[in-house]
C-alpha cells in the first residue's frame, strides 16, 4: 500500500512481482528493489518518514476510484472524512509477551465474564500457530480485562469484543469493538445490567429483546453440525425440539412414555382422541394439517414440538413403518425434530436445553408496565393455567370445554348425541355435569381472582362419533351414520348443537356455576365470562343466552348464590363480525376466534390448505406469510375492526379480544393493539412473547405520536 500510494508504484507492477514471492521476508527484498526501481523517490530509513509515508498512503487510498465506489454504494457522502489512528507498539520477551482476543460475556450464561485466548509469543499480525491459553493462565488479567470489559460495555451499551497485547506481562488494550452477532443471552443480560445502572432506560431495555428471540430463549433447540440427515420438512407448528422413538399410535405412546421412553407420535392426522398420546409425547409429527390444525393447537398449548403436514410422509400401521418419500423409517427408530424450521431428521442429535436467564423476567416485568394491551392464556385445564400463571398470563381468554369430554368422558358425551332413549340420554347429562363440575372447580381456583373466558361447546360433531364399524350396536351405528356430515366444520357443530340438544348448554352452565359458588365459598372470585360459539344470527345468541340465564337462576335458587358472570360470543363467521352491532344487544364481551374467522373469509380449509395452496401463494408473492401464522390485515382484519366499531356504537363499554393462535404473533399482536381490542389470549408458551409483542406495540405508537406532535410543532413554529 505504501508503495502503491506513497512512492507512486503502479500497481500492476507490484501484482506481478509479488504474486509469486512467498513469505513476508522475501517480500520486503522484493518491494525495497520495485521503489528503487520505479517508486518517485528512495524507501526512507527514518521511521518518522516511514509513519508519514503510511499516513499519506492511507489517505490517498481512502481517495482512489475504487473507495470513491464504496462510499456511493453505501450512500455515504463523498467527501467523508478519514481518521487515521495512530498506535505505539513494542515487542517484549517471548516467554512473558503475546496477543490475545476476548469478549465481555459468557455464551452460556450470558454474564459478564471475560472469555478468550491468549497465543504466548504471538505477534498479533501473525497467525496463531496453536489454539492459545484460557485468561485465566495470566496473572491477574481477567479481572484487569472484565474491568475494562465493564467500562467498554457501559460505553459501547453493548457486549464487547476486544483484542490486547502482552508486553513484559502488561495487558493493552489494541481494539474494542461492540460484538459482532453476540450470544442472545449476552443480549438479554446486558439489557438488563445497563438499565439497572442508569446507562440505559428501561423502556429501550425491553426494546432491545425482540418477540421472537424471547420464543428462542424460551424452547430447546437442536445442535446443527451440518452433516444431519434430512428425512422431510414440514410446516414449523409449534417452536422447540425434541428426540425420541417414532410411535405409530397414541396408545403406544402413552405405552412406552409410562416406561421413562422418549418418543415422537408420528401420524397422518391427530384428533381430539389423540390428545393423551400426544401429551406424553415429546413432539408430534403428521402428514397432514397446517399451523392452525389440531396437532399444531394442541402441541402449542402443551408446549410441544411440532411439524405438520409433512408433504410424502405415510404411515404403514400394519407393517409399522413411515415412509419419507423413498426412505422408510420404522416404529422404534429414533427420530429429532424442530418445530422452528419444520426440520426432521433421521437419528438422535444433541438439544440444547432451555433455560432462559432471570433478566428475561426482570425485562418481561419492564414489558408489562409499558403495554396497554392485555395477555391472556388459552387453557382448558388446571395445570395448563397454573403453568400460564408463572409465564405471565392475567387470566384464562379461553377454556375450550369440549377437551373435558376426551378420555374416559367420551362415552358419555356419545351417549348423548345417540342414545334413543331420553332417559339414557338425561342420565349420561347428569354424568357429564358432575364430571364438569370437578373439572370447572380445579380450573376456577388455578385462576383464582383473574378473569376467565368459559367457551361452551364447539367442537364439531364428528369427533364425538364413533368411526365406521366401531359402535355398540347396529342400531347406534345407524343413528351415527345419519349425524355424520360431508362438512363437519361448517355442520352442527357450537351453538347449532346446542339449539338441537336443549340439555346440553343448560347442563355446562349449571356445572359452571356450580363450581363457581364452591370456590367463591373459599374466598376466591374469579371473574367469569361464558362464551357462546358459532353464533351467525342474533336470535340464535338470543336463544343460548337465555339457557345460561336458566341454568345462574337454577343454581341460584339451589345454592344460594347469585353467580356474577358475562355473557358473550366468539366471532368467527364473517356474518358474526358485520352483524356485531345486533349481537353486542346480547353480549358484553366480544372474543375474535380468528382460527375459524380466517378460515371462513378466505374459503380455506385450515386443515388441508397450507401444505400446497399457501406454499404456492408463498412461492409466487400473492402471500406474504400464511393468514393463519399472521392476521390478514385487509381481508380478516378489516372484519375485526368493522366488528369493534360496531359493537362500540351499540355498547361503548363492551370488552374485545382474540383468542385464535393470532393472539401469540407479534405482526398480529400489533394490529390488535392499533385497532383498540382490550386483550389476546394465546398458547401458555407464547405468553411472554406476547408480553413482550404487545410492549413493542405501545413503544411504537409512542413514537408515532411523538413524532407527529414535534411535527406539528415545527410547522407552527415556521
């Protein structure tokens, strides 16, 4: 460079001499011989000229044609100045001199703990001819270097990356510079440490830790070496990953999970029947579904990994193999997955075990206080809430009541929908209501005084049916065979179950209330809401409405006690969300199932679409993201503001949420905060990314709005 720039030596001249010239020795021979031979004057033997000729080189370099193209790539100005830094160096003793890096964090940890390599005898210009010694092998220099680390991170506000210098066993500092890449929980604990001391504010503290890295801190995830063997990717439906031996069925996982085994249900489809084996389960794998299919809701509540609709994979139950395409796996092999990538691989690879560090519930607790926004838990069970509690959940958005009627319930629930005899069918009612009540009183005093969302049943009813073959008789085969429907989805199913079998609704809310009373004997009073699904018409809320009033007046008058509850509708048909004026004359709670809403504006089965039609829409830029991941803005969330407004004109006070998988994705957490809606309730897993989603809304808008005010100040002030 110095005799390229400073001693005028064409360059072409110095590529052809050097490139053939190996070793910096010969090297310099070569380069004193081009000066003398072409350079505009000698090569000086005065090391202040020789400084002064590598400053004129420098900037005359920063000059030339080809860094003038730089700076217009990068948009910098053309005039850019250059600082040149100059730095005195001296050589000591090999044995006690040497040039080492460090940086300021522990990956593992993410605390400030310097962590680096010193090369003994080591210039820094030269590369290290072996690994190097830990810091702690010079004395006294890891605590000289987390001192200086300290003071560069509160300098830099962020982890820092450092290389020094040894010199008769005294540590300089050479170059600092803020961490390229660092570790998240170097991120996360650096966040946190500066804001307790003042060097930042709380506020750009929680803005520093995006939504999706609170998911990465939260699930394990797979060591990748880059020599894995891929059997399939499917769609990413719940974060995390998990190894284990592939199971064909449910009651085989729950067989071998009963023995300490670690397995992975591998599947065409799941359904509700399958949700015991999937909860033993340490991931869940099907050929078939979407992000919002049943295996994806469920492994998310659960916690679970998962990949669905796994495009070629088919599952031979007789021969007890899965087929990968042309690969065959077998029942017993081991398998690993990741539900991040959607990322199946053949064998047992290493996990990383999740643990996120407590400044993550410091930041979560900064979160809070910055969000208007609500976050609620979808959970139907005791522990599920008790888990949601301690992840930050304020209460209960959803409890889905027909995942009580599953296992041994199930039965009953059939004796219901097909018993030719009334009185069979109001004896299995009874059954149902005692088992609800036992259900509804653990899932009332988990909640505690928080607020709580009871959905009544919605379920479609095929998955109460028997299958095919599998009745008690002839004659209840036929009276399932007649309820059997081409389209459960949009059949009888929610409250048009409910209009049918009059009993049905009625006995829930008894249970309901019951439980109620029980808990609030102990002194704790949740705030309940019940909930009335797949409501179209306002007569038809009208009409459930009035069975839930019966059932508070009957436990009324058998307890006692007046239940105070809200009565509500979830909207989830697009004819819901354009009639929400007449509904909310009904309802004083509105809750957006945006699963079935999406499903319903756009045509699309959720089930059966996302493995080939939104892949494709993907592909060729009609879709940015699948409407079921991320709320539609246009289409579905147009009819969710709509419905706000509307319902706001009727009954100003009324609360809004959402309670579809939406309400755990930060764009759709967003959209939800902007259009006003007092909540969303989501998976018990994804509740601090919602936190932490609903935090980054309210930090944007403030922007917006300061902004738009320094705005108008500056247009007044012209």
């Amino acid at each position: 460079m110095v005799a390229e720039y400073a001693l005028d030596v064409p360059g072409a001249v110095l590529d052809d001499a050097l490139l053939d010239t190996p070793g910096p020795r010969a090297r310099v021979d070569v380069l004193l011989s081009l000066v003398a031979e072409h350079g505009s004057r000698p090569f000086p033997d005065d090391p202040a000229q020789q400084l002064a000729l590598a400053a004129r080189a420098l900037l005359a370099r920063w000059d030339s044609p080809r860094a003038r193209r730089s700076r217009r790539a990068q948009r910098l100005p053309a005039e850019l100045a250059v600082a040149l830094h100059v730095q005195a160096l001296r050589i000591g003793p090999a044995d006690h001199s040497g040039y080492g890096t460090a940086v300021s964090r522990d990956p593992e940890t993410g605390r400030l703990a310097p962590q680096g390599s010193f090369f003994r005898g080591v210039r820094r210009s030269a590369p290290p001819p072996h690994t190097g010694e830990p810091l702690d092998r010079l004395a006294g220099g890891a605590a000289l270097l987390e001192h200086s680390l300290l003071t560069l991170e509160r300098h830099l506000r962020a982890p820092v990356s450092v290389d020094f210098e040894v010199r008769d066993d005294e540590i300089s500092l050479l170059a600092a510079s803020a961490q390229l890449r660092p570790p998240l929980r170097a991120s996360v604990c650096l966040a946190a440490d500066l804001a307790r001391d003042g060097a930042l504010g709380r506020e750009e503290a929680v803005q520093r830790i995006t939504p999706a890295q609170v998911q990465e801190l939260l699930h394990p995830q797979l060591r990748l070496t880059g020599g894995e063997d891929l059997l399939v990717t499917g769609l990413p439906a719940s974060p995390g990953a998990a190894t284990g031996a592939v199971v064909l069925s449910s009651e085989r996982a729950l067989e071998l999970a009963a023995d300490g085994t670690r397995v992975v249900l591998v599947a065409a489809e799941t359904t509700p029947a399958d949700v015991p084996g999937m909860l033993a389960s340490a991931a869940v794998l099907t050929g078939s579904g979407g992000i919002a299919s049943h295996a994806a809701v469920v492994a998310r509540g659960a916690g679970k990994p998962a990949v669905c609709g796994a495009e070629g994979l088919r599952v031979d139950l007789a021969a007890g193999t899965v087929r990968f395409g042309d690969r065959v796996v077998r029942e017993g092999d081991p398998v690993s997955l990741d539900g991040r990538t959607g990322a199946v691989y053949a064998g047992t690879l290493s996990v990383s075990v999740a643990g996120p560090p407590p400044e993550l519930s410091t930041l979560l607790e900064w979160a809070d206080g910055v969000r208007r926004l609500g976050v609620r838990v979808n959970a139907d069970t005791a522990a599920e809430v008790e888990t949601a509690l301690a992840l930050g959940a304020e209460g209960v958005g959803l409890c889905r009541t027909e995942h009580q009627f599953l296992g041994e319930r199930l039965p009953l629930i059939r004796r219901v929908l097909l018993a030719a005899d009334p009185a069979a069918r109001d004896e299995a009612l009874v059954a149902l209501e005692r088992a609800q009540h036992e259900d509804f009183h653990a899932l009332l005093a988990a909640v505690g005084n928080r607020p709580v969302t009871v959905r009544l049943l919605d379920a479609p009813l095929h998955e109460f049916l028997p299958a095919p073959g599998q009745a008690l008789d002839a004659a209840e085969e036929q009276r399932a065979a007649a309820l059997r429907e081409a389209n459960p989805m949009l059949g009888l199913r929610g409250v048009r179950l409910a209009l049918l079998h009059e009993r049905l609704y009625p006995a829930q809310a008894e249970a309901l209330f019951t439980a109620w009373a029980d808990v609030a004997a102990t002194g704790v009073r949740p705030d309940l809401e019940v909930m009335i699904p797949l409501v179209s018409l306002p007569e038809e809320l009208a009409a459930a409405a009035a069975y839930v009033r019966g059932a508070a007046d009957a436990v009324a008058a058998r307890t006692g006690v007046e239940v105070p509850y809200r009565l509500g509708t979830m909207i989830e048909t697009p004819r819901a969300a354009l009639l929400a004026g007449e509904l909310a004359e009904h309802a004083e709670f509105f809750s957006f199932g945006t699963n079935d809403l999406t499903q319903l504006t756009y045509g699309f089965s959720r089930d059966d679409v996302e493995r080939q039609v939104l892949a494709s829409y993907q592909e060729r830029g009609f879709l940015t993201a699948s409407p079921f991941a991320r709320l539609d803005p246009h289409g579905v969330g147009a009819l969710v503001a709509l419905a706000a407004e509307r319902a706001r004109s009727v009954r100003p006070g009324i609360k809004l949420g959402v309670c579809g998988e939406h309400g755990g994705d930060p764009e759709s957490i967003a959209f939800c905060d902007d259009v006003g809606l007092d909540y969303v309730s989501c998976s018990a897993h994804r509740v601090p990314v919602a936190r932490m989603a609903a935090a980054h809304s309210a930090l944007r808008q403030r922007r917006y709005v300061d902004n738009e005010e320094r705005r108008d100040e500056s247009g007044s002030a012209r």
